[in-house]
C-alpha cells in the first residue's frame, strides 16, 4: 500500500488510476491510499487502486440503499429482461474479460475463459428467477382460509471477493442477488479490481438501474464498513480460511446473514485398479491448472497399495512437458499472483525437501516463457510426503503436488476425514461400490468419481464443510436464491359472517 497520490508508471508508461463504482458511476478515491496492482506474468505495475476510507464506504453503501426501494419494487419480469441483456453482452464481449483477468491474475487465457463462462452458467440460471421465486399456496387451509408463501429480497447484499477468481466468484452470487431484488456492493480483491469494474460498466450497459450494482475498492477498512453497516443485510464472503472466520463472527455479531466459503486442501485418491494413464492426466490438470490457485485445487494426491511408482512416474513425465509462463502465449501454465506469494510457494517446496519429501519434479528454477521478472515457480511434484509436513498441513496454493502412499482405502478415508478442511476431494476406481461408499464415508461438500475439481453446476450448490465454509448456505443454486430472499408466510380469511365474534384462544384449525 502506499499513501502519497501514484506516480509510479509500468515499463510502458501506461498505469492507470481506478476508481469506485457507486450509483451507476465511477466514483474516485479521496482517501489518499492506493494499492499497485500488477501484472503478474512480466512484474509490471499496471494500475492504482484506491482503497476506501470509511466514507468513501459509506456513500457507496449509501447509493446501493437508495436504489433499493426502486427495484425491488421493478416487476420480475422487467427485472430478468435486464439479466438476459447482461448475459447476452457478455457472451459477446466474454474474450474481453477473459484477458482482463489474464492481464491482472496471470491464469491463461484458456483458463479465464473457463472462468467466465463458469460464472455466466450463473447468470443463466439467475435468468430462471420467475419460477426459482415461485411461492407456495394451500385453499381452505382452515374454514375459509387461505395460506401461501413468498419470497422477499433482503435490501443491500455484500460481496467480498478473492483474487484466483475475478470474475466467476462476484458471479457465483450476484447474478442471483440482483434477479431477486436486492442491491449489490460487491468489494472484490485489490490485486485484480478492473473485472470488478468491467462488469459493472456492463450491467450500466444492459440497463441495471444506477445504484444496484456497485464497486467498493479496498482492504480490511472496506470489508469492515461492509461487516458492521446496518444498512449492509447480508454478506457473501470467498477467500482465505482466517478471514472467512473473521467476516463470519463479524458480520453475524452485527445481526446479518452470511455465508464465509473459505480455504482447502483437496485430496484425490487413486485407488489400484483405476486407469492410472487417466489418473495421471487428471492429477496434472487439477494439480497445476491456474498455478495451483483455485480452491478446488487438488494439492494432495493419495496413492492406494502398489501403484504408487508406476502413477508417480506417469505424473513427473506429464509434468516436465508443461510450460509456464505469461498467460497471453499460450503457455499451460500462469505466474502466481505476486512475488510473495511466490516466495512463499517456493519456501514450501524448501521445507519439504528438508522434511525429507522427494521433490521429482522441481519448479523453483527453470525457464519461463515471458518478458520482465514475473512471479514464477513450475509445476512442483513432491512424493513420499507425510502428513506431519508444512506441505501437507498447509494450504499452499501454489503448483505444487504432494504424493502421500497408504496402504488401503480406508487409511485414505481416514487422511482427508482428519483434515480440518473439507472443499473438494475425488476418488479415482472402475469399482462402483468403492465409489458409492466413499462418497457416503467422506467428510467433504464436493466429491468427484474420475473428475478431478467437481465444480457443482449453477443449478446445485457450491460449499465446502468443515474450515472451507462458516454458516450453512452454500452458494448459488437453489441455497443462493434462499440465501438472498427471505420468507413470508400470509393466512388469509376474506370475511365470512359466521366467523364473527371474539375468541382470545390461540389459532387452530377448524
Ligand atoms: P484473502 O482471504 O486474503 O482475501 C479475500 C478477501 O478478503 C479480499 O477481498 C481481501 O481484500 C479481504 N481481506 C483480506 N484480509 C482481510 C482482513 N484482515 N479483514 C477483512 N478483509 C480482508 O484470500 P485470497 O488470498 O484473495 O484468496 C485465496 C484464498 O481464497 C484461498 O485460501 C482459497 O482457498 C480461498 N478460496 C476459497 C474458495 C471457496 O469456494 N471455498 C474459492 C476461491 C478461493
């Protein structure tokens, strides 16, 4: 962070200075402090981000309240009509985002464009509102009475984002919020904000009104402003376990609803008699896909019986005919999204190896593909790991791949039940039963059966158990829409003569 007025310039002398987004405009900082955000791939300063005084916060809250009344308030159907444009331009303009998100995160351009159009499945479905709001009715519930149901937007929702998903995390939530009739702030990560603002110049574009979508840039003092705001009802929260917890007691203390999705250590099993060629192939794409950093990485990777060198061999030999490097030429793998956080990846590969892990592949030196001093570490595979090792305790979120050897499925079962997080975990067999009873035994809210990082679609939900998740709703799907409504029940006589008269007891059926 820094506190004089940015001067700083990229090598090609082109940093911009950014801004808010608050009632349909772009709203610019005065709080006198600024992050730099970078382009990761070359080390390059890139843009000025200015992170929110409390004041700045609380117009920005302030706008989104205003503009709540009114669209609540805009029938359903006008409402979904704006999301059907918005879906509709960014399926037009999707390429656009996707190298945003390159530019300022790193992941390839392939890969950014999964992520759009893994939060536009999001959107999609938001389009569904209608019926996804449909309440429910009984006649004549009692003598001449009437029960239905419905649902009601809760008023301004906050979201705090993370840095490994632009654009697909806001998306896992605002879509749904929006098609509800809720007013949004979203406050992503300072290391990757222009996504963030894109979108908001987009909703602009497909006719949101001013204020229902707003941009709040910033650190703690934002997320803060968010957590203890009264005018704030809700708040959607992705990223580190610490602060998942954090934002959980913080926000819940301050009386809103909340749902804190938070970090992971994702173990695939690979029992013997899997296809092991498939496995290999799938332990490489889910290991070092975006670096490592996706939350639905697999970091550990179990090997079941004698299989262990065979699958290890078939994993290094995969492993060495990657490249890495700068996201935009076409490279299968991206930089880490600052230099500490390379840094850090780097130290754990360190550690391991003086803990006595092997380290069969090694990315801490090598060539990388791109200009300037990017943030590299290759892809990093580590065999006989064990499980009292920082690189196995440890969230690394980084491309690094841990081989841990057990002898049966149940030592396997045992490892990922025993860890405190419980994101995503997959089971590699040809055996039906082995599969049908690990997803009944295992501790874990997302289980995949030969596929590596199962993703829910937007129709389910996404969540983890355990320290990956605080509060019990998952996001998007069915949960999402519970989660950004809230219920009314309505009992209804129309008069009736022959009801008349007084009765103090308490209702019953008649
Ligand atoms: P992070 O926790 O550092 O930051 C997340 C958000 O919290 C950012 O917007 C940041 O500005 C804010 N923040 C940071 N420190 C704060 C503080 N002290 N008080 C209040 N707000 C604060 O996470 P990150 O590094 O951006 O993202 C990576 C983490 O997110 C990993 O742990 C990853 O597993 C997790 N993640 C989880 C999921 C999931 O679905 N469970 C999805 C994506 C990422």
């Amino acid at each position: 962070m820094v506190t004089a007025p940015p001067r700083r310039e990229d090598s090609a002398g082109t940093a911009r200075t950014l801004h808010h987004w608050s009632g349909g405009q772009r709203l610019d900082g005065t709080s006198g402090r600024f992050a730099e955000v970078t382009n990761p791939a070359t080390g390059a300063v890139t843009a000025h981000l200015p992170l929110a005084d409390e004041d700045e916060a609380a117009a920005v809250i302030a706008a989104a309240k205003a503009a709540f009344p009114g669209w609540r308030d805009t029938s359903l159907a006008k409402r979904v009509q704006v999301l059907f444009r918005f879906r509709e331009l960014l399926n037009a303009r999707s390429g656009e985002l996707a190298e945003l998100i390159t530019a300022e995160h790193g992941k390839v351009l392939s890969d950014a464009a999964g992520e759009v159009a893994r939060g536009q499945e999001v959107v999609e479905f938001a389009c569904g509102m209608p019926h996804l709001l449909k309440g429910s009715a009984t006649e004549n519930a009692s003598t001449g009475v009437d029960v239905h149901s419905v649902r009601q937007p809760l008023g301004v929702t906050g979201i705090v984002s993370p840095f490994n998903f632009p654009a697909m995390v806001p998306m896992w939530f605002f879509p749904i919020a929006i098609a509800a009739g809720n007013t949004v702030v979203l406050k992503p990560s300072e290391k990757v904000p222009s996504a963030a603002l894109w979108m908001a110049e987009l909703w602009r574009e497909a006719g949101l009104p001013d204020g229902v979508f707003n941009v709040l840039n910033g650190d703690k003092t934002a997320v803060d402003a968010l957590l203890t705001s009264p005018d704030v009802k809700s708040i959607s929260f992705v990223g580190s376990t610490p602060i998942a917890r954090y934002v959980y007691e913080t926000a819940t203390a301050h009386g809103k609803r909340v749902q804190a999705l938070g970090g992971a250590k994702n173990h695939m099993v690979v029992l013997p008699d899997a296809d092991l060629d498939l496995a290999a192939d799938q332990a490489v794409n889910a290991g070092f896909g975006s670096a490592g950093e996706r939350c639905m990485a697999i970091s550990a990777l179990v090997a079941v019986g004698d299989i262990a060198d065979t699958l290890v061999a078939k994993i290094a030999e995969r492993t060495r005919g990657l490249r890495t490097g700068d996201g935009r030429r076409s490279c299968d793998m991206g930089p880490l999204i600052t230099r500490a956080s390379r840094d850090r990846v780097a130290g754990y590969v360190d550690g391991g190896e003086a803990d006595g892990a092997t380290v069969v592949v090694d990315g801490r030196a090598g060539e990388f593909d791109a200009d300037g001093e990017g943030f590299f570490v290759g892809p990093t595979l580590l065999d006989h790991v064990r499980t009292d090792m920082g690189v196995y305790t440890d969230e690394i979120f980084g491309p690094v791949l841990s081989v841990v050897r057990v002898q049966t499925y149940e030592q396997a079962v045992d490892l990922i039940n025993a860890n405190p997080y419980g994101n995503g975990t997959a089971l590699f067999t040809c055996d039906g039963g082995a599969a049908r009873r690990f997803q009944n035994e295992v501790e874990v809210g997302m289980i995949g059966v030969n596929v590596p990082v199962p993703v829910p679609m937007a129709y389910y939900s996404f969540g983890g158990w355990k320290n990956s998740l605080f509060g019990d709703t998952h996001a998007h799907g069915t949960e999402g829409v519970h989660f950004f409504t809230r219920g009314k029940v309505v009992t209804t006589r129309w008069l009736d003569p022959s009801h008349a008269g007084l009765n103090l007891g308490f209702p019953q059926n008649g």
